[in-house]
C-alpha cells in the first residue's frame, strides 16, 4: 500500500530543525516531504533527513506583493506535489500553505500552531496578525497547539471556535534526555577556558535569538546592575543578534561589544557544552509558544528564570525548578538573579529537581509516538 504524502511546511528552514529525529519516526506510515525557502539548511536538512524538498521563497515579516508571489508558487508547487496531508507550520508559512491547500481542496489540512506572532504586537500590526491567525485556523482541518497555554490564548482572544489539539503534554519534537545530558559533556572548563570565563565564576546564560522580542534588553540591563553589586558573575549569550528584524536597542549591542564580562558566542550547531558552561539560564522572554531551550537547560540539571508566559510556566514550576517572572519586570529579574547567586540550598534543590521534572514530561520517543498516533488517527490510515 503506497503511503500518503505527508508534506511539512515552514517559512524558514532552519525552522525545519524542530522536526529533528521525528521526520525518521512519522516515516513509518508516511512519505514526507518538506517545503520552506531556500537556503542552505534547505540542503543540508534533506540530506541529513533523505527526504524531498520543495523550494518556495517566503518573507517572515509581511510584505503584500511578496506575499502574493509566495502564494501563487506555493499553489503551483503544492499542485504539482498533490500532498494528502499538508502540515504547515510558524506564521506565514503557516497561512500560505494552509491556503493553498483550501483553494486546492487537499483532504487534510493540519495546521500547527507553535506560537502567537501577534502576542507583544499593538496597533494595526496586532489586528493584521490576528486576523491571518483566525483565517489559517479557518482553512485548516485540524489545529494542534504547542502547548496549554496556546490553546488558552486562541480561545481567551477568539482566534476560533475549532477544537484544538494537543499532542503528549506539549512541545513539538519533545527533549532527547540521553543527549541532553551532564553525562554527555562532562568537560565544565573547556568553554570557560576558550572565553576567559574563571572557573569559579558564577555564569548566567541565554541561548537563542539576541532580539527586543527575547527581553534581551532588560537581560543586559539587569546584568550590568547586578556585575556592579557582584564581580565575579558573567553573561554568556549564544544565539545570532539580529540586526534587522526585532533588534536589541544601539546602547545593549554596543555593552555587548565592550563589557568583558558578557561574552556573545555567536550561533553555535551543538549547545549542550554552553549550556554545560552556564549557573543558571535566563529566559525573560515576551512571548512563546513553548520554551525549547528552557527543556534543554533543564535536561542539563540548570535552574531556569523564565518569563511567566505560554508555555514556559508548563516547563518551569517557580521555586522548584526556577523562577517565573513577569515579562519586562527588571526588579523581578534582577531579584531572582540574586536569588540564585547568593541561596546556594535553593540552587541546590532546583538543580536536583530541574531534570526529573522535564524528562517525565517530555521524553522525545513519547513524544514522537504520540505524534504519529495522531496523525494515523487525522488521515484516517
């Protein structure tokens, strides 16, 4: 029996990265094929996956006349394909396909909602984005959420009356806890020595994109206030810093540049020995759909201060594994910074903690069994 053509979509291909593993797990009862613009992830990720890959050029931010030449290839290029099911994914790439595939009547529509762009957004920007959320629930057959509070969020902002859908307890591709994991990296100097960091240094770290969006601002601001009071911390970011899209303000990129003790290491393709280097990991993020790094510091044994947010307070349980903080409150964040330099029980006890908490949630193979249990169940195979 030929298995259906099950095609993912997304607007950049680095996106892609979220169905690390589960391509070669859902490949049991599918033929996937991937769609996103080009680039050389694109590449890299079909031969890594040895699936298929269709190229449709997307921009992140809207932009009406691109946006119309993206939809027209994406109808061209998904006839071409006749996929049975399509599975779109993040925003734009979200709405194209989901779109595409209404006006083409493919059977199975599965939309896949990892985050609200429109959360931290005012203005007509609000409304637009809202609006293009509602109409790619509207097109699709099925909606799964990342996690409970997406789900809470669709409903309190009436993005649609559709029943949504959430698969295990959250998370797209869940953790791998045999890699993430102390036993995995056990050299703790060897990214301290690399960037001058001491080794009895207490590091605060962040991994992900340096942008506005991430609270990185307020991250830099509190650091600085906090390495006055206390010498001895350091901030390690790893992530890419965004210039054009949702940058940090001239002032913290320049701090960046000049404050020996914030080290910037760049886009890095294996975290695990950063995060390895790190205390604790901060997250003050505006919004999420569901935190995945905050998963991955917590597999490594790192208590977390997150953003009280979507997502991240499924993942973070304040005072057992971390601290959730209102988003852009500095006195919270610079508090419970303190907190975790100067309590070393409380360190303690949310470093035991973290790991067990996260892998009992999130463990990748159940994850990926529950993914393709629900997928059969939507395709009716």
């Amino acid at each position: 029996m030929k298995k259906p053509i099950f095609l993912i979509v997304t607007t950049v291909p680095q996106s892609l990265q979220f169905f690390r593993g589960q391509i070669q797990f859902l490949k049991q009862k599918f033929d996937i094929e991937i769609l996103s613009s080009s680039g050389e992830w694109m590449t890299r990720i079909c031969e890594r996956e040895n699936v298929k890959g269709h190229v449709v050029e997307m921009e992140r931010e809207i932009s009406i006349f691109k946006d119309i030449c993206s939809l027209f290839r994406m109808l061209v290029t998904m006839h071409r394909i006749h996929p049975d099911i399509v599975h779109g994914n993040t925003p734009k790439g979200g709405f194209i396909c989901m779109l595409s595939a209404f006006l083409l009547r493919i059977p199975k529509r599965i939309y896949y909602i990892h985050g609200l762009r429109y959360e931290g957004t005012t203005g007509l920007k609000r409304k637009l984005l809202m609006k293009m959320e509602s109409l790619s629930c509207w097109f699709a057959t099925d909606i799964i959420v990342v996690s409970k509070g997406v789900m809470k969020s669709l409903k309190k902002d009436g993005i649609t009356k559709k029943q949504t859908n959430l698969i295990h307890h959250g998370s797209i591709n869940g953790i791998d806890s045999s890699q993430f994991s102390l036993e995995t990296i056990k050299d703790v100097k060897c990214i301290r020595e690399q960037f001058g960091i001491p080794h009895d240094a207490f590091v605060f770290g962040f991994v992900g994109r340096i942008v506005k969006d991430k609270g990185i601002n307020e991250l830099i601001k509190v650091f600085v206030d906090l390495n006055q009071k206390y010498m001895n911390v350091f901030l390690l970011l790893v992530g890419k810093i965004e210039l054009k899209i949702d940058p940090i303000s001239l002032d913290n990129q320049e701090e960046i540049k000049s404050n020996s003790h914030i080290i910037y290491a760049g886009v890095q393709s294996d975290v695990r020995p950063f995060l390895r280097a790190m205390n604790v990991f901060t997250f003050p993020s505006y919004r999420e759909g569901f935190g995945i790094s905050l998963m991955e510091a917590q597999a490594m044994e790192i208590p977390c201060i997150s953003s009280n947010i979507s997502g991240c307070n499924e993942i973070i349980q304040d005072m057992e594994n971390g601290f959730l903080i209102e988003p852009k409150n500095e006195i919270g964040l610079f508090k419970a910074m303190e907190k975790l330099l100067l309590d070393t029980h409380l360190y303690t006890s949310m470093k035991r903690y973290s790991r067990k908490n996260v892998v009992a949630k999130y463990e990748q193979q159940k994850v990926w069994q529950k993914a393709l249990e629900t997928y059969t169940y939507i395709a009716n195979y």
